[in-house]
C-alpha cells in the first residue's frame, strides 16, 4: 500500500489532540457545587467501571476517527500483486486508430484530439523507467523508455487517410508486449471500433499475457455522405468526344441528407448539383465532360463537409488525347470483313465514339507510322512482308496495342509463321491458331461465349456501366481454335462453350496483343448484331489505349510500375508535388522490372515517370481514401472482448488507470470508517440528545402527581 | 381572576427582598382566585351579612332575611381559632441551591405565606429554623406583629451546616406538647431512618404533619452534559460524574427516594408532597388549605 498524497499522513499527528483532551478534561473537570452528591456516589459505585470503559472506548473511536480521516485524505491505494514476472515496470502499449473515420467531427471538434488526449493520459501516467509503445497505421512499433517524447511526439499526430483495421496493430501490440519484459503489461486500443476495422477475435485482445484496455471514442453524430465512387463510363477520353464520368455517393446515416455535389476539371468547377442520397443507400449521377485539350486531366468529385470530411472528394485521373486513332489492316479486297468493326469504332453518326479509323493493306502496314495509333487491328490478315511484320512488333513493344482477329479462313501455318516466334522477341500472337471448328450449315456446332474474366478490365467496364453487357447471346458459327502460348504469358479472358480460347491476351514488350479467335462478320458470327457488340469493342480500345498498369490505388496500397525488363530504365520517379520527388531504382523479377514507390500515404495524385527509350513516359495516379472507412457501423466493444476492461469516457479511464497502475484507491472506505467511527462516537458520547427538556423528561417519574384542587 | 402563578411566580422571588410583601401577594394572590371573601370564618360569633354568591354553603343562608326583604344574604362568623401550627424550615446548607431562586429562598416564602394565611385564619402559628439543630424557635401565636417577627427571621437566616432533621423533628415533638399542625419544609437530605424516627415521634404527639420535600429543578432533572466534578454542599465530598452516564442511574435513584418518602409518610398519615422549585406556589398552599379543612 502506498498513499497518493503522504503529506495528510501528518494529520496523523491529530491522534495526539483527543488524548491531551481527554487528560486535560479529566484533569480540569468543572467544579459543581451540588445537593445530593450522596445519590451521585451511591450511582457512582454501579456505574464507575462501566463509565471507564466507555471513556476508553470513546477516547479510541476519537483517535480511530481522526486517523481514518488523516488516512482517507492521504489517498492510501492498494498495489495489485507484481506477480512472478521476475521484472518491474510497467509496459504498455497503445493502438491509437488514425484511420480516417476518427476525423469525425462534432461538437467538441475530431474525436481523434479526444482520443489523443486519452492516449496522453494514459501515457503521462507510467513512471520513469516503464516502457510504452505506440501503435499508428503510420508508425513503426517500437518500444520506448521515454514517455514524454512518445506524449511530445503524440501532439504532431493527425488522422492518416488511411483505413486501416485494428487487427494487425492489435496483433503487432500483443506481440511487442509478449517480448517486452515487465511485472504489468498493458494493452490499450483507442479506437472508434467501426464495424469494417474491428476485425478482431477475443484471442487477439484477451490474453493471460497483459491487461487489456478498450476506450471507444465516439461521436453523436449520425450523418455521413461520401463520395463512394467516381468512374469513367467512356472508354477514353479525346478532345473530340464528350466523356462521360459516373459519381456515386453514399449517405451512411439514417437519415436523408442534402449535399452538394461538385466536379472539378483540374481544379475548375464544371458541373454542381444538389443530391439527396436516400439513408443508407447510394446515388449514383452521371455527367458528361468536355476536354478541350489533351494531356493528363484530373476530375474531381467533390461534396461539402460534413461530419467526415476525408470521404468527401474522390479524383480520377484521365488522359485526354487529341484523337483516338484506330488502324484496321485488312485484305484490301474484302473490306466488308472490317465493315462492322470500323462501324463500331466509329458509328459516324449521332454517336460520336472519338476514335479516328483508318484503313491500310497488310502490305502498307510497314509504310505507315503506326505510333500515331493507339490500337491496330489485324482483321483476318497477316503483316504482308518481314518489314511489316518488323514494323508491327516494334510498335506493340513500345507500347502499341494490337488486336488480332482470326478468321477461321486463314491459313493455320501461315499465320503462326507470321505472327509466332522470331529469335529475340518471342511470339506476337498470344496463341497459336491449330485450325477451326464449326460450319455455317450446322447449327447444333454454334458455340457462344460462356466463361469471362471478370475481373478484367475489358469485362469489368462492360459490368459496371449504365446498362451491364453480355456476351452471351451472340453465336458463332465458325471459329478459329487456338491454343494459347502460356510459356509466354498469354491468358485467356473469354471461352467459348465447347472451351475453346475466345479471347486471349499476352503483353508484348511494353504493349498489349489480344486475340480474337473468330472473324467479326457475320458470314461466321452475329455478334456484330448485337447490342453488345460496340460497347465490347469500345471497351477493348479502352483498355488497350490506357497505358499499362496501376491507374489508382487506395490509401495505403502500393505504388508500382512494371515494365519489361529488356525496355526498363534504371530508375523512375515519382512526383507528387513539386517539392516531393523521389526517385527509386529498378527491381526485376523474370522477364519485367518493377519499381515501387512504396504505399501510397496521402491522397491527391500522383506522377510517374520514366524513360522508355527514346521517350519520356509519364502516367499519372490518384490516391482515393477508402470510401468504405466513412460507414457509421460500430462494433460494440463490450461483445468483441467481454474479459477486457472497458472505459467510456476520460474519467472513467482515469479510474482505471488509477487502479491498474497504482492500484485499488481505498480513499473512500477510509473516509466512510471515519464517518462511521464518528457517528459511534457521537452516538456513545450522546451527542444527539440536546437541550435541558430532553433531559428533564425521565425525571417526571419521582415528582408526584398534582393534588387535587382543595375547595377552600 | 388571575392565579398567583402569574401574578408572582417562583421565579420572580429572587427580584422582591421583603418576605412580607411576597407572603401577602401570594396568600391575597392565591385567595382571591379562590373565593371572593376569605378573610371571615364560618364560626359562631356572628359579624355580618353578604350578599349571597352561587356556590355558598346553604346552611348559612338568611332564610329569615330572604322573607323579609326578599333579598338573598348569607350569614358571616368570626372564625375561632383552636389551631396551633409550626413553620419548620431546613435551612441547611444544602438549601443554598437554585438558580435565580434558591430552595432555602423557595421555602422561606412558603413559610412567609402559609403563616400570614395562618394568621389571617386566627391561627396561631410557630416558627422553627433547623440545620444540624434547631437554630431559631418562635411560639405560635396569631398576630400581624409575631407575622413581622417570623419574616424577620426568616430574612435574616443564612443556610448552613448538614441537615440533621431527625433531631430536630425529636425536639420538637418534645417541646411542643398541644396537639397542633407541622408545616415542615426540607430536602430531606438526612438518613431516611432519622427523618421518619422524627416524623413517627410527631405522629406519636398527635400532631398533624404535612411534608413539603422541596428540590432544585436541576436535581430532580440533572441536565448537566460536560465532564464535572460535583461537590457536595454540606460535605464536601466529590465525585466526578459524566452527566450523561449518571443521568438514568440517578434519576432513578433520586426517584426511588421520593417514592419510598411518599409511601412511609402514607404509612405514617403525613401528607407528603414533593415540591419543584420551579412549580408555583399555588400548590402548596392548596396542599395546606387542603390539609386545614380537614382539620375543620
């Protein structure tokens, strides 16, 4: 046991006032001269023994007293058990949630300054020589002697826009403790508990190892709209074209909230609007952009603050190019081969898709400067001579986009001649062609497309537009069977029903090569008379006109860029202001270099660039928040861990920590003994019976009754 | 008509220094409350006549007087008297206590007024002051002078010396030797056996007896709180007493006294009566007249 405050303890020194009192009293004792002494001495011989041990008795209770008050003020605490430990101190370690969602503000400003201050205090109360950790998504675990610097360095924290879950920090936290030798160990997690970041198990929190700690923060407020998404629903954006983006916005409250949406263009207001996402449900609006120039353009969505203001704006990067140009190389003299293409590429009426498409012959395709497009399509033909085939792998390895189309009337030999392997760069076509399957005549020998990739980007835009797009329904008649050159990386995004490759993809230095296993008339299928057909193709040209790579991440998801190895520079860079430049060096694995620039920490956008031969490449990343870190859902911490201790408020913390630390206050029962030994006394000395009347009444029993009034 | 305890209650003896004044006030004071004419007996020798009161005893009625003159008279006597009584007062030291008023200042004004009512009656009447003796002995007689002479002594006694009241009863059941009434007024701070060996030797002369056992409030009460030591006034002896603890004991104590006063004085045909020095004094002159019409 050991006292809060020692200096009352010399109020023990009272004890001494009662017992001078009580001498002095007897020594001092009023004189009274008073008549029946005689039945005073005859009392005197009952009651003097008894009288003795009541005035011992009273004189301990005023000592008893005195000293429980002298000790109840001396805040007398009882220290739990070190244990068997075999250390001293204490060490405690404190996962402070920063994700985002603990900006939450209120009244009383972001919870995140309510939780740092519980963190402070909890921090402020070890002694010199404990060791404390702190735990942050942004911080690395290490234990420390110096709480102060850990308290000092606790003030320069802000909330990360970061969503990042409790479980790996708790899990780290118990780790750090586990190997940290201590009598006391402690576990703290200062969180809002959200439902998404509680990805906790009671083992996690509860152990025989340390003491755990939960200290929810969290806010009155229930209104939260966040900017859920924001996507392209064109497939490129060109000057030309109006581009089309999608805003979808969240309201995590129960109750329907107004707030005004607005979109930026590289920081120009172009289009605002007043929404109404129902309660608990989404919005999803639409708006159409126009760029009048061409280069890398950042749309911005944005809503007004609200109680969490991180979730509140979302950035998609887009390049913007003057034209989309589309070569289509096919047998000069069957042009209706590419007629539905080329129609689909660019409709050349009311919709105004933005591709440019030009026509060349297998034989000019070494003629024409192929970097001016972004995707060339090779419709059932082959590159005419070893120039154009030159010509035609060169483009696609830095960085051009091809698109084979196999029409099951080619030459199986022919083509794999054509487009397979040379001596240095490997195939071009991403699958070999081993002949065809099929015939117009038989129907029961049409197949379908029945297996997608949907996770690839070309499948995924044909999902999550305005309208989803399936393929389904189209038949082919005729197809081109091909077996896919794994070895070299191809994959296949979509199957016909009988299994066979419909659709395969390799990349090919730094470019992409997909190939189609049939031919896009309708001599051989009727998709091109399907409503998928052009948003299909345009989906194609899409993804094989954005440059490779990571388009955006999340907070906290790494940047990378990945490059064949053979056209990688040494090193690229990352910008992300002009200040902040970093330049990180090539790893490679296989046949590919990648360069990581680590996770992203902040949002906004990001730059990248690096030197591809000849040229200087550049792709610019946004860095979104987790929309998801915006939901109102809480966990209860009582049910995630009903053994660990859990704490409200910053009082009740401080009880806590009062008797985990120092230990069991017993200020109270010391003040309630006095109180008690107090009331005994007063009760033992007849304090409460006041006043001559009271005393005066026992004393109508020896007076006689009144006689009667006598007659006179 | 006021009582007398508002007109001059015990409180207020301690601001009148002349007993005959008081003696007069609280008789006049008591009387006229009682009775609109006291001062004239019922005897035989006729002295004159009084218009009829609803309440007068109907055997002195002029029926005579009422068929003359059809008015309504009753006749008055001068009252004989055949009494002869003692004042008998403890004026031990034990007496010399009260606040404002004193038991010994108590019971002389008692004696003052029951022998100015005695004299006004055409009752002779005594006085004897005792302690550990008789101190002062006056004869009874029945005049407005040996009133004076009685208040004189009276005034002029100081308490003192311990209570032997057992000799003085003796002595004076053997000096008075006409069968008469004893007023006495004590604390009765003797042996109970002395005081009722003294009272049984009055009771054996014949004599008439009425006890007035007069105590301080704080006796009979004992409201003290604080640690003291109490003195005895007449021994001196000490005893230190937490009131608090003492209190139930010597109550009970004090009370069981009393009570065994009253029953062996019962025994004896002594009319007792235990006298607060804070009760007015009408009770004890209603104890007396009580007495006295008994005697006849």
């Amino acid at each position: 046991m050991h006292f809060l405050h020692p200096a009352f303890l010399l109020g023990l020194a009272a004890l001494s006032v009662p017992i001078v009192i009580h001498m002095v009293f007897k020594m001092k004792a009023r004189v009274v001269p008073f008549p029946s002494v005689r039945f005073l001495q005859q009392v005197d011989r009952k009651v003097a023994k008894r009288q003795k041990i009541r005035e011992i008795l009273i004189l301990v209770l005023r000592c008893l007293a005195l000293a429980f008050l002298a000790l109840g003020l001396a805040g007398p605490v009882l220290k739990p058990s070190t244990g068997s430990l075999g250390s001293s101190g204490t060490a405690a370690a404190v996962v402070l949630d920063d994700s985002y969602s603990m900006g939450m503000l209120d009244a009383e400003g972001p919870i995140f300054a309510r939780a740092r201050g519980l963190t402070r205090s909890i921090l402020l109360t070890l002694q010199p020589g404990d060791a404390a950790c702190l735990l942050t998504s942004r911080r690395t675990p290490v234990m420390s002697r110096d709480a102060g610097g850990l308290a000092a360095e606790l003030e320069k924290m802000d909330v990360s826009p970061g969503a990042a879950t409790l479980g790996p920090l708790v899990k780290a936290a118990a780790d750090l403790l586990r190997r940290t030798p201590a009598a006391q160990r402690e576990l703290y997690v200062v969180s809002d508990f959200q439902q998404r970041a509680a990805d906790l198990q009671e083992a996690d929190l509860v152990s025989p190892d340390f003491s755990t700690i939960l200290v929810p923060v969290s806010s009155t407020r229930q209104d939260n709209l966040s900017v859920a998404a924001l996507e392209a629903l064109s497939p490129f954006a060109t000057t030309d074209a109006p581009f089309r983006v999608r805003v979808v916005l969240a309201n995590r409250g129960p109750g329907t909230v107004g707030r005004n949406l607005r979109i930026r263009v590289d920081d120009l207001a172009v289009a605002e609007q007043m929404l109404f996402p129902p309660a608990r449900g989404t919005l999803a609006v639409a708006a159409n952009l126009r760029f009048d120039r061409a280069g890398w353009k950042t749309v911005a969505a944005e809503l007004e603050n609200d109680s969490i203001p991180a979730d509140n704006r979302r950035l998609l990067p887009v390049q913007v190019r003057p034209q989309l140009g589309a070569l289509v190389c096919r047998e000069g003299t069957q042009s209706a081969r590419s007629y539905y293409l080329e129609k689909a590429l660019n409709p050349h009426g009311a919709v105004n898709t933005g591709v440019t498409v030009a026509t060349c012959g297998p034989a000019a395709l070494g003629e024409n400067d192929l970097s001016d497009f972004a995707v060339v399509f090779l419709v059932e033909c082959l590159p005419a001579s070893e120039a154009a085939g030159a010509a035609l792998r060169a483009y696609v390895a830095s960085g051009g986009s091809l698109v084979v189309v196999a029409g099951p009337g080619q030459d199986p030999k022919a083509f794999n001649e054509a487009l397979g392997a040379d001596d240095e760069t490997g195939p071009l076509s991403p699958a070999s062609f081993a002949g065809t399957s099929g015939t117009e005549q038989d129907p029961s020998s049409y197949q379908s497309i029945k297996e997608v990739d949907p996770r690839h980007p070309i499948f995924a835009r044909l999902r999550r537009g305005e309208t989803p797009i399936d393929l389904g329904s189209a038949a082919f008649y005729r197809i081109a069977r091909v077996e896919p050159a794994e070895r070299e990386g191809a994959r296949v995004l979509a199957r016909f029903g009988g299994g066979d490759p419909a659709l395969v993809e390799r990349p090919f230095g730094l470019g992409r090569v997909i190939l189609v296993a049939s031919a896009l008339h309708t001599d051989t299928t009727n998709l091109p008379h399907k409503p998928g057909f052009l948003p299909f193709m345009l989906s194609v040209v899409a993804y094989l006109a954005q440059p490779a790579g990571t388009a955006g991440v999340l907070v906290g998801e790494p940047l990378r860029l990945q490059i064949p190895r053979e056209r990688a520079p040494k090193s690229a860079r990352i910008f992300r202001s002009a200040s902040d430049v970093r330049e990180v060096a090539a790893e490679t694995s296989g046949n590919m270099a990648f360069f990581n620039f680590g996770p992203a920490e902040e949002t906004g956008t990001a730059t990248l660039e690096w030197s591809s031969a000849d040229r200087l490449e550049s792709r610019v990343v946004a860095v979104n928040v987790d929309p998801e870190e915006g939901s109102l859902e809480r966990a209860d911490p009582a049910k995630l861990a009903p053994a660990a201790h859990l704490v409200r408020d910053a009082r009740e913390l401080a009880a806590l920590l009062g008797k985990i630390r120092h230990g069991r206050n017993l200020s109270g029962w010391f003040l309630a003994l006095a109180l008690l030994t107090a009331l005994a006394e007063s009760v033992l000395s007849n304090r409460f019976a006041f006043g001559r009347a009271a005393a005066a009444a026992p004393a109508a029993s020896p007076a006689a009754p009144p006689a009667p009034p006598p007659a006179a | 008509m006021r009582a007398i305890s508002e007109i001059l209650p015990p409180q207020s003896l301690a601001r009148f220094a002349n007993l005959d004044l008081v003696a007069r006030w609280i008789v006049e004071g008591f009387i006229s409350g009682l009775h609109a004419s006291p001062y004239h007996g019922f005897s035989v020798e006729f002295a004159e006549y009084r218009t009829y009161t609803p309440g007068d005893d109907l055997r002195h009625f002029d029926w005579k007087a009422y068929a003359k003159s059809d008015r309504t008279y009753v006749r008055l006597y001068h009252s004989e008297t055949n009494l002869r009584a003692h004042v008998v007062l403890d004026c031990s030291a034990s007496m010399d206590f009260g606040n404002p008023v004193t038991k010994f200042r108590y019971g002389s004004a008692i004696a003052a007024a029951l022998s100015y009512l005695m004299i006004q009656q055409q009752d002779a009447v005594g006085l004897a002051l005792f302690a550990e003796e008789t101190v002062r002995y006056l004869p009874p007689k029945a005049t407005l002078r040996h009133f004076r002479d009685m208040v004189a002594q009276l005034e002029a006694a100081r308490p003192a010396a311990r209570t032997r009241i057992g000799k003085t009863l003796h002595y004076l059941a053997e000096t008075v030797r006409k069968r008469g009434l004893f007023v006495i007024v004590s604390d009765l701070y003797d042996e109970p056996e002395a005081i009722l060996s003294g009272l049984r030797h009055l009771r054996f002369r014949k004599h008439e007896v009425i006890l007035f056992h007069v105590l301080d409030h704080d006796e009979l009460a004992f409201p003290y709180r604080a640690l003291s030591e109490f003195k005895d006034l007449e021994t001196g002896s000490r005893v230190q007493v937490a009131p608090a603890v003492y209190r139930p004991e010597y109550l009970k104590a004090i009370g069981d006294f009393a009570t065994s006063m009253r029953r062996d004085c019962s025994n004896m045909l002594v009319d007792y009566t235990l006298v607060d020095t804070e009760v007015p004094f009408d009770k004890v002159l209603a104890e007396y007249l009580f007495k006295r019409q008994r005697l006849g």
